[in-house]
C-alpha cells in the first residue's frame, strides 16, 4: 500500500518554489528566447503525470519554472549531491530515484503524491541521452498510470541540448521550447507475467512515440517510425 500521505512543504511550495520560477524564468529569458505552445492543455488544480524528452541537465529547471503551476519533480539521487545542482534540488524539494533499482517505496511515495492531487514531472527515458535522439522508455511511467488510473501529458523539450550554456553565454541564443501536448489515458495493463510486463513496456513506449511527435525529426531518435503526430499534423 502506498505511503499514507505526501505533502510538499509550506516553505517550498509558498517561498522557494515560487523564487526559483521568477529568477529562473528571467534568466531562461535572458540567454534564450522562449517559445511555449499548448498551455491550454494542462487541466489545472488536478493530477496528471508530464513525461518529457530528458537530453540534459536542463529540461527539469526549464520546465519546472514555466509549466502552468507547480509540478513534483521525479530525479536521480546523485542530482542532490551535485554542487550547483544540489542547491535547485534541495530548493525546489523532489522524489530523488536510485537509477535502475527497483524501489518499492519509491513507487509507493509517487502514488502518495499523485493521489494527494499534486502534478509529477517524469522523464520515462530514465537518464540523459545527451544527445537530442530519445532513448527506450523504462516501464515506470506506464506502472504510475495505470496504478494511478490519471491521465499523462506529453512535453516536447527543444534546445535543452548538452552544449546550451556554452552557447548561451557566447551570444547566440539558441532557442528554447515546451511543446505540451494533450492528455491522454494509457490503455489497460493485461495479462500476467511476461505478458503483463509487455504491456506495460507498450504503453511506456506509447507515451514516448506521442512526445517524439511534438518533436523535430532529429529528436526523436528511436522513435522516429513510430511517432504519433498531433491531430493538427497528423495525415
């Protein structure tokens, strides 16, 4: 059974939280032009779970502090012991992931946190490509879903490359972008077993092939064939 209660605390939610949103926004702004697409589609005040495109360091930090309203934040443990990093992380507060453990209680504080109605950001890659080409999916998001029964919106994050700051800092201004796309639920999870474990892998995967169609091409790695285009471009 799940933890019997998640709550962010006041101080981050009231203090922190809301700082990092107004300095980190107007430094975004300075060293990039920021284009958002697809505010209308996040269904404020209730749980979902976002799934992103994870390239880098920076997608957290960009969409943390220009999505609609305040998101819980799913992140790799080794973040909060990163100097520079650890300072946003233990600001902004989060759920730290051991990477490639499966943890009981982790799933349990998660569901804990979707199901006192607060919004989870999730990158279902697991870790950093490093390069734009999106990666496998792990299954983790589709078993939040579907032990959830919310809906996931797909983001599309563009320009969060590796070599941002770099350029940033030189003058050039590279562009930035949140492509959210409409929610959606995940069909249900059948069988037993391999079986089940299939399933959920599809529905993972299913997530990915929606994010890679509010994607360019080159970001989409190895979802390019099966991209799902939104009902505007789709043909």
């Amino acid at each position: 059974m799940p933890v019997t209660e998640y709550r962010a605390a006041w101080w981050r939610r009231w203090l922190a939280r809301p700082f990092l949103r107004v300095a980190l926004r107007a430094v975004f702004h300075i060293l990039a032009p920021v284009k958002i697409t697809g505010k209308r589609n996040v269904p404020l005040g209730r749980p979902y779970i976002v799934a992103i495109n994870h390239v880098s360091l920076y997608e957290a930090p960009f969409i943390g502090v220009f999505w609609p309203e305040q998101l819980e934040v799913m992140g790799a443990v080794d973040v909060w012991s990163r100097p520079g990093q650890n300072i946003l992380a233990r600001l902004w507060g989060g759920i730290p992931v051991h990477r490639g453990d499966y943890d009981r209680a982790l799933f349990d504080k998660v569901l804990a946190a979707l199901a006192a109605g607060y919004p989870l950001l999730i990158a279902p890659e697991g870790g950093r490509s490093h390069v734009p080409g999106m990666q496998a999916a792990k299954p983790g998001i589709a078993y939040l879903a579907e032990q959830s029964g919310l809906p996931v919106i797909p983001a599309g994050i563009v320009g969060t490359t590796d070599d941002f700051w770099q350029k940033a800092t030189k003058g050039k201004r590279p562009q930035l972008e949140m492509r959210i796309g409409k929610p959606f639920h995940l069909p249900p999870v059948e069988g037993k077993g391999a079986a089940r474990r299939e399933s959920r892998q599809y529905n993972a995967d299913l997530v990915m092939r929606t994010i890679a169609g509010l994607l360019p091409e080159d970001y989409r790695g190895v979802y390019s064939d099966g991209a799902i285009l939104p009902d505007s471009e789709a043909h």
